[in-house]
C-alpha cells in the first residue's frame, strides 16, 4: 500500500470514531475501545443493563464501516442450526441445499448472549475461534472482516446462562456501556431517535480498507521493553492471591494485539506503555476470577498501579 491511501485510510478512520461519536453520545473510550477490538481482528462482549446503547452499538459498527450486520436474538429455544444454517431438500432438484445462517455476515450482534442454552452458546465456538462453520461435514468460510458483537444481561437476572470460561475467553474484550453523563442524556432526549440517524449515515469505511488498516495493525512495533512490561502484567495476574488463576498465553497474545490497535488508533508508530495499560482492563477484566466477590476490576486496578515500568 503507498503512503498516500494509508494516510487517507488513516484519516477516513478518524471520520469513522467521529461518526460514531455523533451516534453513541458520552462513550469516547468504550467507542475507541470498540474500534480497538475490530481492528485487533477480535470479537467484543458487551455486558450492562437493557436499554443503555448496547445494540445501537453494533450497529453503528456495521454501518460506519460499511459492513453486512445480521442480528440473532438469543432465546432459550434458539437451536445451533438456527445461528448456522441447515440443509434442505429440495425436490425440484432432488438434493438438499444448504441454506446459510445468520453467522454469514461481516458483523453479527449475537444480542443477549446468555438467554441461550449451553448447547447453542456453544455454536459460536468455531466461528468465532476459526472463522469457519462446519456443517454436516462440511466446511464453510466466514466472510472478511467478520465481528461478533454479543450482549449479555447481568448474571442476576431471571432466564440467564452463564457463559462458560472457554466462550468468555473467544472474546478479544468485554466492555459495560453503563448510563451516560447528564449532557449527553439530554442530548439524547432532545435530539432524532439513533435509529434514524444510522439510517442516514454513510459509510466512513470500505470493507477493504477495514482489511488493510487490520494489516497494519499487525505491523505496530512492539519493543523488547514493552514486552518485558506485558509479561511483567501477566506474572502479576499469576500470582495474585486474590485471583484462582492468571491470565494464559493466549490471554497475552490478546494484550499484545489490542495494544498495537490502541498505538495505531493514537497514531503511534510502536507501542508504548500507555497503550496497553488502556486495554488492559478490557482485554484482562472477563478472562480474571476474583476467589472472593464477582468482580476482578479492583485487582486489575491494582495490578496496573504496582506493576512498574520497565
């Protein structure tokens, strides 16, 4: 790619977080995080209360950046097939004729996640790990860039499964939206439904340039220094007394990933320590198990403060 459209996917980028800005009110950094993750090549959990901009998320993801959303409503009923797709015969031709899921899409909001079985949560595996379905033996690519975006309803709520540490772990980053500041509400009182407006909203992004911009994530410097600190953070987690286990290799991996997204969101031309002190609660928080209480974002808080840099 020359210099010049990097510079222009680099600019057309920053039109994309503006425009975002305009829709989801008050949410700089869960907005930028949210960015961070897609172009990390990974998938976001959304976990907060009903009504708070969850979904409206997801879909400004999609339209900003020009990509094919599909929505799945996760229920109790909800079968694999019905998130996969299903073979079925068709007599004209005498053969049966796979007819593709919902999962067949650029970005797909898997929207209260943890109303579905087990069973059905688990669908997402392959998908989401391997970018690829297989169905009755046969294997069948996702399309690219592909992003799963999933809500979950807090666990105390009546008619939730809690997903598994292994489904929690094929999510890049968990976020909470959680309400927004007095202004930004009152603009959102004031203003057009958000509906509306996406409607209106052309893409910032090609599929394309997404692709690229994934690319040269890849190719953010990451120095011998700021690995030390990276495994610095993860020894900590390790060996936490508060903690049942620390994060895994992959877990690191994911930290590395995020940070490199963050540095070339910021415009850096290598990661810095700042960068992935930024992610690191989103990409740590959901994979850390407190022996005591539900959440694990004071020892996360913890772990970045006394954890020097090198």
């Amino acid at each position: 790619m020359s210099p010049e459209n990097s510079r222009s996917i680099t600019t057309n980028l920053h039109g994309a977080h503006g425009a975002l800005s305009g829709i989801v009110l008050g949410k700089e950094r869960q907005l930028k995080l949210a960015v961070a993750c897609l172009l990390a090549r990974g998938h976001l959990l959304i976990e907060d209360i009903p009504g708070v901009g969850k979904t409206t998320l997801a879909l400004a993801l999609a339209r900003v950046f020009g990509l094919h959303f599909q929505r799945v409503q996760f229920t109790s009923d909800l079968l694999p097939g019905d998130i996969l797709g299903v073979s079925i015969y068709e007599p004209a031709t005498s053969a049966f004729r796979f007819h593709p899921g919902p999962i067949f899409a650029q970005v797909v909001l898997a929207d209260e996640i943890n109303r579905a079985s087990p069973k059905t949560q688990s669908a997402l595996l392959e998908a989401m790990e391997e970018r690829q379905v297989t169905s009755e033996g046969v294997t069948r690519t996702l399309p690219e860039p592909f992003f799963v975006v999933a809500t979950q309803n807090p666990s105390e709520q009546i008619g939730t499964f809690p997903l598994p540490e292994s489904q929690l772990d094929r999510f890049l980053m968990r976020l909470s939206l959680g309400y927004p500041p007095p202004q930004a509400e009152r603009a959102l009182l004031m203003e057009r439904e958000r509906r509306d407006l996406l409607a209106e909203q052309a893409p910032a992004l090609e599929p394309e340039q997404l692709l690229a911009l994934q690319k040269q994530v890849q190719e953010v410097r990451t120095s011998p220094a700021l690995l030390d600190y990276l495994m610095a953070l993860i020894k900590a987690t390790r060996e936490h007394t508060g903690l049942r286990m620390g994060l895994s290799p992959r877990a690191g991996l994911a930290l590395r990933r995020c940070a490199q997204a963050w540095a070339l969101l910021e415009g850096h031309s290598g990661v810095i320590p700042e960068d992935l002190q930024a992610v690191f609660a989103a990409v740590a928080g959901h994979r850390l198990s407190p022996i005591e209480g539900d959440s694990s974002a004071p020892i996360v808080a913890e772990i970045l403060a006394s954890v020097p840099i090198p």
